[in-house]
C-alpha cells in the first residue's frame, strides 16, 4: 500500500471512530456521555488489535487496546451480535466504565470490531455516583463479566433488563445502553463501507499496514531516548483506608527503540479502591510515550509493540481480584504517567514538562429514595509547565480530557447550585515559566446528598522541574471546614462544597 494511500486509510479508519463518537453524543441521554464527553470509540482488527481511534478518554482506549485481543478470540461471532462488559479483570477499567464491542462481517468473513465505552454515574452502586470508598470490587456496584447484550440483531430483553434494572433512573440508562448500541452499528456500518471501497486491496491488508506503519514511527520517535536506565518514584497520597505516601516507582530501560518499564518496586496492592488492573497501567505507561511521538502517527496496536511492562501480580499496578479499582482508573493512572515522565526527563530533559495536578478531581454525589438521583464528575487543574512554555490553567491533563458539565445542565437537572467557579489563581508553581493554575469549584446543596469525593494531591504537591517550584496540593472543603481527600459523606440542604484543585509544576528557577 503506498503511503498516501496509507495516510488517507488512516484518516478514514478514525473518521469512523469519529462518527461513532458524534452518534454516542448525540443519542445519549446522561450528561456524564452527552454534555461532559466521558466516552471513547475505537476499530479493532479481526485479531483484536487496535487500528484506530477518536480522541477520545486516553485511559480508556489505551486499557481497550490492551484487552481487546483477549476478548476478541474464542467467542463465536455472529453478524449483529454485541458483547458488553466492565469487569476490570476482564478488559475493563473501573465499574462504571462499561464497554459494548461488535464484530464486522464483510462478505461473510470477520473483518474487525468496534468498540465504544462510556461511563454511567450509576452501575448499582449503593452509595450514590457509584464511586464509593471502597474496599472489594464488589462494592462499587454491578459486575458484568462479558456478556451477549445483542444477538444477531437483537436485544436480549434479559440482559437489557437487569442491566436497567440496576440503576435508579431507568429512563436514563436505558437511553444511554440504546445510545451504545447504535454507536456500534454506525460503526459496523461504516466499516463495511470502506471495505467495499478499497477494492480489489482487502481492508484486512490495510489494517496490517497501518499497523507496520505505526511501529515504524514509534521506533524511530522512541529511538531517540538514549540507551540506558532511568528510574523514578512517586507517592499517592492515599488509599482512604489509612494509608499514606503508597510508594510507585520504576525503571525504563531504553534499548534502540525498545522501551521496558519495570515496576518491580512499586507497593503491594492496598486496601483501598486506588489499585489498577494491568490494563489501566498499560494504557497510562503507553500514554506517557506516545507523547514523544509525531502527532500524526497512527493510534493503532503496531506503535504499542515496542513497549513492555513487567509489574508483578499482586501490586498496586496489578492488583488481584477482589481488590477495589475505583480510583485506580482515574486517580492512580494519573501518577504511573507522573513516574513515566519523571523517569524520561532525565533522558530526553528538554522534552519533559513539570508534573501536572494529578488528579481528576472525582466528584460523585446524590441521593436514594422518591427522589433518587446519581451525579458525577471530573474537575480540571493546572498543567506542568515546559521549555517550550507556562503550563495552561484550569484543564483536564494526560488520562482523561473530559469536559466540565455546564452549570446550566447541572442546575437544571439536579438539586445543586454552582455558587463560584474560577481559576485559583497562585496555585501554579513558579518558575522561568509557571505552572498552570487550578479550578476552585463550589456547590450548594437544595437538598439532603450523599457526596464522595475520590482525589490526589492534596497531600503531596505536583513537582517542579528543573528548578521550578511545585504546584500548590490541592484542598476539598466542606461549609469551610478542611475534608479528606477521599471520603463519603452526608450534607443537609444548604451546606457548600468547594473543591480547590492542584496547580501544575513550574520549570526552571523564577528569575
């Protein structure tokens, strides 16, 4: 295949994803999918290995092209049929990140998937936004191992109702399940589209390419880490259970292209839900390198094949069942690309910015009754600065890039007023360029909830590079008074939340 013909392949292949993302958008009932964009879509080859994808959540499409292979093979596929799936350890992310894959058929032959995940507030979590503070997996809401949601076309009613009848707005998830279902089917559609187009080349052909392609751009880009070892740790601040600075530290080793991380020092898994299933780890690690290559390669598996992981069973970064996940997806995903960034900035220094905020700033809330309701979000921080300039402020940084829910949706949907929403300004660290600023955040309650809050550096501050100064920890507040920073916790109406996030770290020393 020639490689403009290649280069619009490519192009093609993603504008598929694209579409599946605009179909899920658009079709979606819950403000988590429709107004805050927490969703992913992706094209997988008949192998299971990831040819494209929309820019999309980074934590999410990372982990599905590390656990697609696995389930791709040894189920018997039928033309219309989709499997749905969160379980962590089974190619999931966190519970309520759930994952709808279906197979393409062209001229009666498996060509390849499709494949979209989106997140759902609630997945029969009993404290409400199912992002409690957890200790087992059980009790972050409903597992679904992998599961037909459709054969040949259809629904299965059983499935769809237990599915539905997890949740306390049925109405809601019901429209969110049928608005994944139909992101798979434009997919599929466009799929056999654009094999028919390529005639007489066979789509299966093209996809190998882009693959072969993809790694020879990642082993040039990646080539220029000079050989060597280079280590890094850092800390989370918690696991809410009781235990503090949980150390994760690494050595990548770097081999004319060929990039090994090991995690062989990092803690054992904790009590608490910050653990990560290895394919949350995988998607983070592959996140941080990918940074180093062209903007223009291609998201598919051949630039993952020259990165390897070792991290043994039974740490934090690849915890054993039952272990708690919850905020491993989102919280601990954060730090592992902290580490990997840390470790290359003593091998490609003037590529590596500071640490960002390290947090997504998870903030779950609602109530359960005659007026249940399951609200969550993600809140922005600061960015780390870099030589090329000051860190942006009041963003969403590295795994995720979700957007805020606007405040007209939540004062309109829920029992919340959003008093102050700002950038906290001087929370950025200084430096020969400063870190980016954080988000402070307030909410008035209109009525009794239950609030969880799942966040990081509110103990230990995103670092400075280079001489540049830290970013500022980040703080959760309750009617003034100073919260964990992670806990569940009751207000009555007219008690105030205010989450400061952290500010990103400075580079270099302020003149």
């Amino acid at each position: 295949m020639e490689i403009i013909d290649l280069s619009i392949f490519s192009s093609r292949v993603a504008a598929v994803c694209d579409e599946m993302g605009a179909t899920l958008r658009r079709t979606a009932f819950s403000p988590n999918i429709k107004d805050r964009l927490d969703f992913s879509c992706a094209v997988f080859n008949a192998q299971g290995e990831l040819c494209a994808q929309a820019a999309h959540i980074p934590v999410h499409l990372g982990s599905m092209a590390f656990a697609m292979r696995d389930l791709a093979t040894g189920r018997e596929w039928q033309p219309g049929d989709m499997l749905i799936v969160n379980d962590p350890y089974l190619g999931g992310t966190h519970l309520p990140d759930i994952t709808v894959i279906a197979p393409v058929f062209y001229r009666h032959a498996l060509t390849a998937f499709v494949v979209n995940r989106a997140h759902h507030a609630d997945i029969g979590s009993d404290t409400p936004g199912s992002m409690p503070i957890s200790a087992r997996l059980e009790d972050e809401g409903l597992i679904i191992p992998p599961t037909w949601l459709v054969r040949s076309g259809s629904v299965d009613d059983v499935v769809f109702a237990s599915l539905v009848g997890s949740k306390q707005d049925a109405a809601e998830g019901a429209g969110d399940f049928h608005a994944q279902i139909s992101a798979n089917r434009i997919g599929v559609q466009r799929v056999v589209e654009l094999a028919e187009s390529l005639a007489p080349l066979d789509i299966e052909s093209a996809f190998a390419a882009l693959n072969d392609y993809g790694e020879r751009l990642a082993r040039a880009s990646l080539r220029a880490i000079p050989n060597g070892a280079y280590s890094f740790s850092d800390v989370m601040d918690d696991d809410g259970q009781g235990h503090f600075d949980i150390r994760i530290e690494m050595q990548l080793t770097a081999n004319a292209g060929d990039i090994h991380l090991d995690f062989t020092g990092t803690a054992p898994q904790v009590h608490g839900n910050i653990n990560c299933p290895l394919s949350v780890t995988f998607a983070a690690a592959y996140y941080a390198l990918r940074c180093l290559m062209p903007p223009d390669t291609p998201a598919c598996w051949g630039t993952m094949r020259s990165i390897t992981l070792h991290v043994p069973e039974g740490l934090l970064l690849n915890a054993r069942r039952p272990a708690a996940v919850s905020a491993g997806n989102v919280e601990t995903s954060t730090r592992v690309v902290d580490v990997v960034l840390g470790a290359l900035a003593h091998a490609v220094p003037d590529r590596i910015p500071a640490a960002s905020h390290g947090s997504m700033n998870n903030l779950a809330m609602g109530a359960r009754g005659a007026l249940a309701w399951d609200y969550y979000e993600t809140i922005g921080g600061g960015m780390g600065a870099g030589l090329a300039g000051g860190g942006l402020s009041a963003i969403q940084t590295h795994m995720t890039n979700t957007l805020n829910t606007p405040i007209e949706v939540i004062e309109m949907r829920y029992p919340l007023r959003v008093t102050r929403y700002e950038v906290r300004e001087g929370s950025g660290g200084r430096g020969a360029r400063a870190g980016g600023n954080g988000i402070r955040r307030e909410y008035q309650f209109m009525s009794p909830a239950v609030v969880s809050l799942l966040t990081e550096r509110r103990r230990n501050s995103p670092w400075g590079i280079r001489g540049g100064a830290p970013g500022a920890v980040g703080r959760n507040l309750l009617n003034g008074k100073e919260l964990a920073s992670k806990i569940t916790t009751r207000v009555v109406s007219g008690d105030i939340l205010t989450v400061e996030t952290p500010g990103g770290g400075g580079f270099g020393p302020a003149p």
